[in-house]
C-alpha cells in the first residue's frame, strides 16, 4: 500500500479539522448526527480486508501494520494523527487512487472498502451490523475517532458535540525563506542552526534584559519522543520546527505550542536512530538528514514528502549527525563514520534533490594534499567527519565545512620516509572553504595536522569582521577541542592569529606568522607509556557552539575543564585510539572540583573579560543577546542567564532532563521567548557525569522543548 521509495509524513489536521467542522456547522447549522458519525464495517469485511492486505499491502506496511521497512505504520498514533478527526472518505481516497504502488487503482472498489474497514478495525472502532459502503460520497460525514476509544468506547455514535473554538493557525502565514532572509533574519526569526550564515548564535532581542531577565517563567513545554536530542529547532513566521529521536519533525505554534504537524521517518529494522544537530529551511521546505542516511524536503506548511534522495551507503559505515546548510539554492552536508576512503559533503539542488557535486574530506592520490597520508593507500585512509552545519559568506558564496580528525591514528604515528609522503592527514582537522556551485575546493587551512589524541577541530565556524593589519576585513574564526581559537582571513584562508584559553596542554607554541601548531613530543601516545593529556577527547570547547556578539566583538565560549590519561592496553586489546591506548577521564592537576566554564573573549584585543565556573560540566552551546544577556546550561539541569558584560548570573531554572543542545530565542505575538530542548544521552552529556557523582539526573529521560517569557507585570 505505499511505495517504499516515498516517505509518508504523519499529519496532524489541526487545521484541517477546524475546516472541516466550521464547513459543516456553516451548511448544516448546529452539528448533527450525522457530521460526527463514527464508521460502521462488519467483522466478516474486515478479515476480507485483513486477507487483501496480507496480499497487497503487508510487504511495506508490515504484517502488524506499523512494523514495515519501507513504509509508515497504518494504525497507532501516527495514523491517527494523520486521519482522525477526518472524514474516512478522504482515506478511501487516498488509497484507490495511490495504492499499490505498483498499480494504483487496479484494486476493485469494494476491495478497497475491505481495506478501510481492516484498518479502522486496528484503530479500535468496534464492528457493527452494516458494511462500510465502497462509495467516497458516502463517507464525508463518517470520521475516524482521533484517538483509541480504549475501555470507555470513545464518543457516543451519532452524539453532537459543540464545535471547536476558531483559532489562527500560523502555518497559513508561513512565508517562503530565501537567501537574504538567512543572511540577515529578521530579529524575532531564528533560521539556521546558529540563527543567520554567519554562524554567530546572536539575537537582536532585547526585551529581555539584564534588569528583567529575573522575571522569566515558563511559557510552555512540550514532549519530545523520547530519547537524546542535540537539535537546535528553528522558527519562522511563528512556526517552531524541531527535530526528535527516532527521526520525527514536529511543527509546533511558537507561542502556545500546539501541534500542528509531525512528520514520521520509517527506518529500516537494521538501522538504530541517531541524533542530529541540525535541520535546514529554505523557500517553503525543510531538509532534514535521516539515520538510514537519506536528505529529505519536506513541506514546511504539512509536513509532506517533496523530495527524498539517499546520501551515502550506511552498510559501509556513513552516517549523518551534523545538519545541512541551504544557501544559493543548494542543500549541502557532511557525512560521519569510518568508511574506508573517508567521510565527503555533497550538495543537492535544492528544488529537484539532484546531486549537484560531491566533495571528499579525505584527500585522493593525485590531488593536493594526496600524498599526506603516509603512503597509505585511499582503502586505508578514514575519518574526517562533518559534525555540525556549515557556515556561509554569501559574498565570496563560500561555504565553510571543518572535518574532523581520523579514527585511524596507528599509521600515522611515525612519519614516512618514502619519497614527499607527509603524516598530516589531510584534509582533518582543517577549515575548508567550498564555491557553493561547483563544490570546488578554494582553499583549506589544517588546524592540527596529524591529531594523535582525538582533540579535533570540528565545530562551528564564526563569519566576521575584523580589524587585520589596519584594514577592516572578514575573517574566519574557530576553536577546537583544546580550546585554541584561529582565524582567517575569508576569501583567502590566509592565518590571522590564535587565542589559547588556557585549558590544554599539547600545544607548546603557536607561530605567530603560520599558526603552526608547536607540539609536546613526550604526549605522542603509542610508544608504550601513558600519556598525561589536557583536556579529555570529549572536548575542553566541543561542539557546543559560542555565540558572538559583533557589535561588542564579544565572544562567549562554554568549555569544561578536563584531562585524560592516554592507557596503553594490551595487545589485541580494544583501544580508544588505533596506537594502541584507551583513554580515562581525570580531573585537571590541582582541580578544585569545578569543571563547567563559560568564559568571555574580546576578539579584537584578543583578551579575555571574564569567565564563569561552575561545578557541574557545561552541556550547551551559548545564546548572547542584544539585551545584555548570555543563556547556558549545565548537566546538573541548570538553565541559568549571565550578564554579558560581568559574567554574573542574573537568572537560572531547573530543567527535566539535560540540555544537550544549543538555547534559542525568538519573536512570536510580539513577544520575546526564550527556548530549550532538553534530551539527556548526548556526546557531551554522557563523558562528564563521573567527575560529578553526586549530580543524578532523572534514569527514565524526559526530552522536551521548553519555552520561557517574562512575566506580565
């Protein structure tokens, strides 16, 4: 009953229930009977049905309806949402004129009947004395319940029911988004992953200020399914979009936070969920990665399928966490894992879903940087995973992409003495500047060549200006997990300068006039001894994101301050790292026990303003805003508001699970609002907890949206 190449998204029918019963009380006056009639079907037509099914339809739906690969459940919430509360006709509809896939419509009408009645059967409506007709016109004022009856039956047959209250749906505002509106958003929208291209994380905002930040409350809160949730949502047009574990999108009122649609990934039985950083909005659509590693447009306004092309071979080890970036008319995004050959972006066409170029991570034989791997052959060389969302500058039209290090360290340990082969392991660790319309590569800067201790250089990329040598110019600026930050100049990658905050101890020195990375030889692992590293792989900065204010050229970095020692283990033994080490988390030398730090930088003085600790490990990414305020949570649930200028906190709530994600804020009625998912088991959430025994969060999890406002006075 469904192609299994179309992935159906369930639909919430807020809208369309409201239509339909305002239709009815208009052309009949008061609702009657027969508006809310329930569907009669006999048992014999049903097991009809259940025969036709098993036939024509199980083989995508699955044998149970809702345990398909190809295919989304047809009983069970997902299916109500989508057909209750509607008149069945639509779902008789819908069948004959698309179902089987390979014939649509070849099915004899009353067969088609015995499919509905099957169906509305496993939706828990009881069967009856009268068969359901095969007639559509018959249906339109049958309606399958929106929800299980359960023991109390559900509504009385027949019974009228005042109708619902008229309320605006905002989805009939949602206007399309084009390239401008992401490069400068208007200031209640938050439309990419860090808001704007730019990749700053900053909000205009300003009703929620230093002096009035103590006032804020919960607005609402929403269940998420459950599961780890890294996504940072979006919202548009008073639209939130958010991603969930088990590969949902939920459309939901940004002010109120109803439901107003939700879209159902059906993954295959081999495939587990994954997290994902990101989603993506352009025009009227969303793209949204899969964990069977598919990219897929959806309708923003009804969450329906547009388009739906596969990305990379997951059988082979690829996945896709981070988040697409769609600029110029193009959806890109990195690949994870440890394929051998590597990880590559890959750009779709924004409207078709064709390809329009693919770009490899893990540099070739023959290309520049081909020869950085030791003499390894391609098969051999792996890693250089894309993370998180790239950023864009819409003037050089030059996206930014940072691969992340190798999972395969061993063979390049000790450099090659055969011929011009280098041990840098190109392209990781590395900023690389892409043409968004070729997928050329226009230059690439290698931040740490040869990462031996997994500390790498993978996270947002900040597009800004700055004074360089006298002259006003756009540079490039991004930390890694030691918590070095370099920049470079945009349209030629040429080094700027590097900031150390302090955390980490592999880099001895930095050249001033390369940014060449001067490094500990003694904490090289792999020569039999353990090694003494700061910070932990997790990450001093990680890929949580910093947030710049450019009017102020403030920066404001959340970090946790760690170490770990690298262990050789035993031969054959399971390293963490192919030299032949595992590592363990320890605090820092002479620690006093306070890991969680949110610190403060002028990135034209380069000097650092403050910096806030805490005991428990940061778990978010920073939100700073145009009212003196920077956002941050902690794993101890703490969603807590600084002053900008001091570090101060001014504010904090307790959340229900750990925020493992990036806070928003955005305009909806006029109001300023302030959002947090919440979805505890992400990277970040599970390295730290044993520096911290006492903090204990909630064993069951609770991922969820919450949404705050100040009071009214």
């Amino acid at each position: 009953m469904h192609d299994p190449r179309v992935k159906t998204p369930v639909l919430v029918g807020v809208a369309a229930l409201v239509t339909i019963t305002i239709a009815l009380f208009h052309a009949t006056g008061p609702l009657r009977a027969q508006s809310l009639a329930l569907p009669t079907y006999t048992a014999a037509q049903a097991s009809q049905g259940k025969q036709a099914y098993d036939r024509a339809c199980a083989s995508c739906h699955g044998p149970n309806l809702d345990d398909g690969e190809f295919a989304p459940p047809l009983k069970g919430d997902d299916f109500r949402l989508r057909w209750g509360g509607k008149p069945i006709e639509g779902l008789l509809v819908d069948m004959s004129q698309s179902m089987p896939p390979s014939a649509p419509g070849s099915l004899a009408d009353d067969v088609y009947a015995r499919l509905v009645a099957y169906l509305i059967q496993e939706n828990g409506v009881i069967a009856g004395a009268r068969q359901l007709p095969s007639d559509p016109a018959a249906l339109r004022a049958v309606m399958l319940p929106a929800s299980a009856g359960g023991p109390s039956g559900g509504l009385t047959t027949g019974v009228a029911i005042p109708p619902p209250p008229v309320k605006a749906n905002p989805l009939d505002r949602l206007t399309p988004v084009t390239d401008a509106m992401l490069n400068g958003p208007a200031p209640g929208e938050w439309l990419t992953w860090r808001r704007s291209f730019d990749a700053h994380g900053f909000s205009p905002l300003a009703q929620i200020t230093r002096q009035n930040v103590g006032n804020l409350r919960l607005a609402w809160g929403w269940a998420l399914p459950n599961g780890p949730n890294e996504v940072t949502p979006l919202v548009h047009d008073g639209v939130m979009f958010v991603h969930a574990y088990g590969d949902k999108v939920q459309a939901l009122d940004a002010a109120t936070g109803d439901l107003l649609w939700q879209y159902s990934r059906r993954l295959p039985r081999d495939v587990a969920p994954t997290v994902k950083r990101g989603i993506a909005i352009y025009g009227n659509r969303l793209y949204v990665p899969t964990s069977d590693t598919h990219m897929v447009a959806l309708d923003a306004r009804t969450g329906d399928v547009v388009w739906d092309q596969p990305v990379a071979d997951r059988k082979a080890g690829y996945g896709m966490t981070g988040g697409p970036l769609v600029a110029n008319g193009k959806v890109m995004i990195g690949t994870t894992g440890r394929a051998p050959g590597g990880n590559f972006i890959v750009a779709f066409d924004a409207e078709t879903g064709k390809q329009a170029w693919r770009f490899s991570t893990i540099a070739r034989l023959g290309e520049p940087g081909g020869n950085s791997w030791n003499g390894l052959p391609l098969e051999k060389r792996n890693g250089a995973s894309v993370w998180v969302p790239a950023s864009y500058d819409p003037v050089l039209n030059l996206a930014f992409f940072g691969p992340a290090q190798t999972y395969d360290t061993g063979p390049l340990r000790n450099p090659s003495d055969e011929g011009d082969a280098t041990s840098d392991g190109l392209y990781t660790d590395s900023t690389l500047a892409i043409n968004v319309d070729t997928g050329r590569l226009v230059w690439f800067f290698q931040h740490q060549p040869n990462d031996q201790w997994d500390l790498d250089w993978a996270f947002e990329r900040h597009v800004l200006r700055l004074p360089v040598n006298g002259a006003l110019k756009t540079v490039v600026v991004t930390g890694g997990k030691q918590a070095i930050f370099d920049a470079m100049e945009a349209d030629t990658g040429k080094y700027v300068f590097s900031m150390d905050l302090g955390i980490q101890n592999v880099v001895t020195a930095i050249d001033p006039r390369t940014g060449e990375k001067i490094i500990d030889p003694t904490l090289v692992p792999g020569d039999g001894q353990t090694k003494f590293v700061c910070p932990h792989a997790g990450g001093g900065k990680s890929w949580l994101p910093s947030s710049y204010n450019a009017r102020t050229r403030m920066l404001y970095v959340p970090m946790v301050e760690s170490c770990m020692d690298l262990i050789p283990v035993e031969p054959g033994g399971r390293g963490s790292l192919s030299t032949g080490v595992r590592w363990s988390l320890r605090p820092p030398p002479n620690s006093d026990g306070k890991y969680g730090r949110l610190q403060a930088i002028n990135l034209e003085t380069r000097q650092s303003i403050w910096t806030e600790r805490q005991r428990a490990p940061q778990t978010t990414g920073a939100l700073a805003t145009d009212g003196g305020v920077v956002f941050a949570g902690a794993l101890d649930r703490v969603f807590a508001a600084y002053n900008d200028e001091t570090g101060k906190e001014l504010w904090r709530t307790r959340l229900g699970d750990v925020p493992s994600s990036a806070p928003i804020t955005y305009l909806a009625n006029g109001k300023q609002y302030v959002a947090m998912v919440v979805g505890n088991g992400g990277a970040q959430a599970v390295t730290f907890p044993a520096l911290v025994p006492e903090i204990r969060n909630p064993p069951g999890r609770g991922a969820a949206v919450w949404v705050f406002e100040l009071a009214d006075k």
